[in-house]
C-alpha cells in the first residue's frame, strides 16, 4: 500500500533557494500578523527579536506558533507553486 501512495505523488524538484525565500517570507508575515490576534502574547518569557515593537515584543510560545503556521503556510505555497509549474 506504501508503494502505491508513493507513486501518486508528484515530483517537486530539487531544494532551490526561491522556495527558501518563500518559506522564510511565509514566517516573517506568521510573525507580524499572530502574536498581535493571540489573547494573551505577553505571558512568558519574552523572545530577544530586534524591534520589539515591529514584532510586538512576543513570547517565545507566541514565536513557537507564529514559526510553525508560518512554515505550514510557506510549505502549503511551495507546495502548491511546483504543482502549477511556477517554481
């Protein structure tokens, strides 16, 4: 069964620094839109990002979750590029 789902999925080519570039952009924008609509960003330990006020000064679980949405939005965008032929 393994065999017959692996050959289902389509090739997404090789690493390149574009779909870098996506995914870090993905987690930057994960970073300034989720620590301000979280209901309690400040309990915590605060993270030492530069610009706390461009970043709204959050904590490392509002960081923790803002990183991972960010690389499941990057990933989901890769992803979906490749299978239209963009990148």
């Amino acid at each position: 069964m393994f065999l017959a789902v692996q050959a289902t999925v389509p090739d997404t080519g090789e690493w390149n620094w574009i779909k870098g570039l996506i995914i870090t952009g993905a987690c930057l924008l994960c970073l300034l839109i989720i620590p301000r609509t979280i209901r309690y960003p400040d309990v915590g330990r605060k993270t030492p990002l530069p610009f706390p006020l461009l970043f709204n000064n959050p904590s490392i679980a509002s960081f923790m979750a803002a990183m991972s949405a960010g690389h499941l939005i990057g990933i989901g965008t890769v992803l979906g590029l490749s299978n239209l032929g963009i990148i």
